[in-house]
C-alpha cells in the first residue's frame, strides 16, 4: 500500500468513528475535533499531533 492510500485508509476509519493509532507516537489514538463524520482535523490524545484535512 502507498502512502496516499494508507493516509486515504486512516481518514476512511476515522471518519467512520474507528480507533486509529496515531503514526506519530504509535501510542494515542486519532480523536475528532468535533463530529468524526464532518470534522476537518484530528488530533492525537497521547502527543498531541494534529492531521489537518483542508
Ligand atoms: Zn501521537
């Protein structure tokens, strides 16, 4: 798998309300900010990271 459809993968799974590890720390996990169906950012509940999706 390449590197846009792994990231196209984790959005698919995130927006479905799914636990995503984040790939920064490995350790937290992908949370909305706001609705997980409408939400244009997430961030990692462990370091913080965010993936942006403007
Ligand atoms: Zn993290």
């Amino acid at each position: 798998m390449n590197e846009v459809e792994e990231l196209f993968q984790r959005i698919k799974k995130m927006r479905n309300g799914e636990e995503v590890i984040c790939n920064h720390c490995k350790k937290g996990v992908m949370i909305p900010v706001g609705d997980c169906k409408t939400t244009k950012c997430f961030r990692c509940d462990n370091c913080g990271t965010r993936l942006n999706m403007d």
